[in-house]
C-alpha cells in the first residue's frame, strides 16, 4: 500500500499561534492559566495542554486568561478585561478580519448573514458582533426563512466547505441580487480541501486526520465522501482499522487544521507499519535504510568523515584507527542520547517511528553502545592522550547536556547556544585531536597546532556541524515546542530564519574561497564549496518550499531528510579523500 501525503500539515497558522502563546505561558510557570473555553478543536491537543498545566477558565478573578483561537462575542471579552487577570488573546488574526467585517457591516445598518453552525464558538463570536443584525444560516434552503431586509451582506464561518459556496451564495443573490457575498472561509481551508480534491484523483481511499468536534475537519471529511471515495476520519490511532486497508493500493492522507504534526506522525506510523506488514522483501532495500539512520550509523559517518576532513585539510594524513575512533565514538554518543532520550514523554509524541525503534531493539541498542564506546576507547588508549580525552570529554558533555536544568537565559541565547556552542566546542575538540593521531603518539603540541590551516579547518568543521544542528532542529521544530524549549525556527520565524541561513551559507562560501585566496586552506576548500554552501543552499529550499508541510509535519519526510542532512558529511569526507588522492 503507498501513502501519499497531503503537502499541507499539521496546525493551521491560527492554531499554531495559539498553541504557541499557551505553550510559552505556561513554560513561564508565574500563575495559573486559563482557556476561555475550549482553545482548539483537537482533543489530543488539548489533553497535553491540561497536563502541561492549562485550565479551563471557571470565572477565576486571578491568572491568565487566554481567549480561544476562535474568539469570543465582544461583551464576553469587555467581561474578561474588567477582571483582575492577564488576558491573553490568541483569536487568530483571520478570524479577527472577520469580526472587523462582521462590525463594520452591522454599523451600515445591513443584514448580516453567516453562513455557518450557529452553535460553534466562531460563529457565537461573530453573532457577537453582528448584534441584532445578524442571522446564521446552515444550509441554501434556510435562506427563504430569513426576514425581509433592504441591503444584507453574506459572509462565511472560517472553516466551512468551499464547494458549497456557489449554492449558498447563489440563493441569497436570488432573494437579494444586490447583496454583498464576501467569502471568507480562509485560505489555509481552501488550500486543505483542493488538496483532498487532487489527491483524490490519486487514491483509492481518504485517511483524514483531526478532531471529531472539529469543524474544518468534518468539511474535509465531507470533502473526501463527495469524491465517492471511502473516507475514514481518524482522530487517534484507535481509530484505525486494519480491514479498512487490505484492498487498498493507494491511500491519502490529509489533515485538519488543529491536528497537531505529533499526532499525524502517530497515524502515519500505524499506516506505515500496515503497509510494510502487505510488503514483501522488496522493502529491505528501506528498512535496512531506516535502521541505519535511527542507530545513528550514517550520522556517525558523517561526522567521522568530516574529522578526516579536517585533518586533510590541515595537511595531514590520518590513519583508519583515527576514522574508526570518531566512528564508535559518535556511534556511542548518538546512541546513549537516545536511549536516554526514548523514555521522553514528549519525544514520543514528537517522533513516534523513532521511539518504537529504540523499544523494539532496546537490548541491542544498548549492547551496541556499549560496544562502540569501549572499542573508540580502546582506539584511543592505543592511539593518542588526546582521543582519550576527546572520548571522556564526549561523554561528559552528554552528561551534562542530559542532566542540567535548563537555566532561565533570555530564549534567544538558550536556541543559540545548543547548536552553536556545542557545534563550536565539538569542532575545536575534533581539530584539536586532529594532529597527535596521525603522529600516534602520547605527546601533542597544542597550542602550537593553532596555525592558519588548523584556523581554517575548524571553521570548516563549526559550519558544518553548525548547519547541521540548525537543519535538523527545523524538521524538530514542533516537537520542541512540546518540549518546551526555544529553537531558532520558532524565535526568528520562518523568513527571518531563512535569510540568517542563506546569509550564513555566502559567508561560509567566501570564508572557503578566502581561505584559499589567503593560503590558509588548501584547494580543497574549493571543492568544499559544493558540498557545503552550495549543498545546504539547495536542501534549504527544499525544506522550505512546502513552509506548511515541512515545518508542521517533521516525520513527513524524516527520513529522507535526516539522510540528506547527513550524507553532506559523507560527500566532504569523499571529495576530501579524492582530493587527497589527486
Ligand atoms: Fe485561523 Fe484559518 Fe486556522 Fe481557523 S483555520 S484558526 S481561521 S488560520
């Protein structure tokens, strides 16, 4: 069975937004806060937001108070500021355009119609600003009930079906040719519902995911059943049944506006896992793929590939024990992190493929760390006081990296630090051992090594390793808003993040080219134009050119990902060793 995805995942930005405000509020941990109702239609959603603390508002006159991504009537919201607490409004902007319209209509003393579910939280908001003005239709056919009226103006809840848009408007026009039709279903909806359409033409059933309170996801829903499609709505992995699949070939996925990316990464393992039980031998081929990039094999690789590098262009010619170090040595590092990390509450919503792996193999996995740390140690007795050091001080970093509590820096500095001190501390260490190696002895002359070329080669290295955490923390970015910890995707946004990347890539490529020019580095430095900046430049805008889908749905192409974002280490210890050859 294949799974084809829809490019358009997970929160909508009107959710996002007020997930993420709920998220920082309650991480500040200064009182207690509060949903006006029910924040977002998602029930997952919302359970891990009353573990994390949130509570429903009852009246309290203290805390915080959120207003729901749905808004609420004005006189509601005047009750909420007249109290004693911090009220803090996630209505999504759209929805306040709407509410503006709905006003400024009812101020021209119009009859307002909304199109909608008179009893949905969007809809009383709106009724709010409506006042006497307003009236909700369902259906075309309640348009006649309306009362008579000189000028109406007709506009949509947000999240309903835009196929049905035509019917509607088109019987109001026929009461009222000279009516106002303002359709303002919103974009990210319309975006979802055309997705379903055209995969549709591509499947032989429909998987969508979201809450069953949830009103866009109903209209997705209703989308899915009028392409005589069988569409099954899923809210939680319960929901899925085997049966369901057996003759199915093809089958889509799309999801509602408030399904969070954890929860469809959860539904597309169960897919997943369905479709390789119908699959024969023809799958080891992406298994055997899969495994390497969840041991961490590939990341070690790469990261071993990069020290080789950096020797190289240092002008040294490290041995294969010096490699073979690096490689059991990172192996050990990823691996005990992950098995740290496997018992994570969160890392099991976030990344769910990666949590069964680790259950499913867990003896191995351990067997196998332990076995890659004693043979990079060995490596290191046998080698240099500078590997053994390098090897201790690896580990101690994870230490403290697994068991310090966060401090209480400004968010900013605490997302630069991880990847850029650690990335930076890494680099210095990898060219600081660089040298003794391949002299294999106990003795090593830093600071003497600190010339132009080991300069160079550690800048090389930092970019890299720089590059890659940034990367790897975007295709993450919604697992560490559960997680509760500040990256830089979710500080700067998405188009600031993109310029800092692209501008720290023209730097990286003139740093390279300079290097040369300068006779820092060797004309490796060239070559590793192509596989650094030029490499990142192209996978740049490959993460981001689905924003919705590859910032909201990290597990989407995880895989794929993972390994790209890696094989750039493998391809620079390649063109370094060719270089060294040539
Ligand atoms: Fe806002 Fe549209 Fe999302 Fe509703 S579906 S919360 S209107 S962005």
């Amino acid at each position: 069975m294949k799974i084809k995805l829809a490019r358009t995942l997970g929160y909508c930005p009107g959710v996002r937004r007020a997930m993420d405000m709920t998220f920082g509020l309650l991480a500040q941990r200064s009182g207690e806060v509060y949903s006006h109702g029910i924040l977002i239609h998602n029930q997952p959603s919302m359970e891990l937001l009353f573990q994390k603390g949130l509570r429903l508002w009852q009246g309290e006159n203290k805390g915080t108070v959120i207003v729901r991504a749905h808004g609420l009537p004005p006189d509601e919201l005047a009750v909420l500021y007249a109290l004693d607490v911090t009220v803090s409004d996630a209505t999504c902007p759209w929805v306040h355009l709407v509410q503006r319209l709905v006003a400024e209509q009812a101020a021209l003393k119009k009859m307002v119609i909304i199109w909608g579910q008179a009893n949905h939280p969007e809809v009383i908001g709106l009724m709010g600003y409506a006042g006497t003005a307003g009236r909700v239709v369902a259906t075309a056919e309640e348009v006649a009930d309306l009362p008579t009226a000189e000028e109406v103006v007709l506009l949509s809840q947000t999240t309903q079906n835009l196929a049905k848009w035509p019917e509607i408007s088109a019987a109001v026009r026929d009461r009222w040719p000279n009516a106002l039709l303002k359709n303002t279903i919103c974009e990210a909806i319309k975006l979802r519902q055309k997705e379903v359409l055209r995969l549709a033409k591509e499947a032989d059933a429909l998987v969508i995911i979201g809450g069953k309170t949830s009103g866009n996801t109903a209209s997705l829903a209703y989308v899915g059943h009028r392409t005589g499609l069988i569409t099954h709505l899923v809210e939680t992995i319960a929901d899925l049944s085997p049966d369901d699949f057996k003759e199915v070939k093809t089958v889509a996925v799309a999801a509602g506006a408030s399904t969070s990316s954890w929860q469809i990464a959860q539904i597309l393992q169960t897919l997943r896992t369905l479709a390789r039980s119908q699959e024969k031998l023809s799958d080891f081929w992406s298994r055997f793929l899969r495994a390497l990039i969840l041991s961490s094999v590939i990341a070690a690789l790469g990261l071993a590939s990069l020290a080789v590098c950096a020797s190289l262009l240092m002008g040294l010619k490290p041995p294969l024990l010096f490699f073979s170090f690096f490689f059991f040595q990172i192996l050990a590092l990823y691996l005990g992190r992950d098995i740290f990390q496997s018992r994570n509450q969160a890392l099991r919503l976030a990344d769910p493929d990666r949590i069964a792996f680790f259950a499913k193999y867990h003896n191995y996995l351990v067997l196998f760390t332990l076995t890659s740390a004693f043979t990079a140690l060995a490596v290191a007795l046998m080698t240099s006081l500078a590997l053994i050091i390098i090897s201790l001080g690896g580990w101690l970093i994870l230490t403290v990296h697994q068991f310090t509590p966060r401090p209480k820096q400004p968010a900013l500095s605490r997302a630069l630090a991880k990847p850029g001190l650690l990335a930076l501390s890494w680099a210095l260490a990898i060219i600081w051992a660089a040298q003794p190696p391949t002299t294999t002895s106990y003795s090593f002359s830093f600071p003497s090594n600190l010339n132009s070329a080991t300069l160079g080669a550690s800048g090389v290295v930092w970019a890299q390793i720089f590059i890659l955490a940034i990367l790897t923390e975007v295709l993450g970015v919604q697992g560490d808003r559960i997680f509760g910890r500040p990256t830089l995707s979710t500080i700067l946004g998405e188009v600031t993040l993109k310029r800092f990347l692209n501008t720290f890539l023209a730097i990286w490529a003139g740093g390279l080219t300079i290097g040369w020019a300068l006779g820092a580095l060797p004309s490796l430095a060239l070559g590793l134009i192509f596989n650094g900046p030029l490499y990142n430049y192209f996978l740049l805008k490959l993460i981001f050119s689905k924003p919705e889908r590859r910032k909201l749905n990290p597990t989407l192409d995880g895989f794929l990902f993972e390994a790209l974002i890696f094989s750039q280490l493998l391809l620079t210890g390649l063109t370094a060793l060719l270089w060294a050859q040539y």
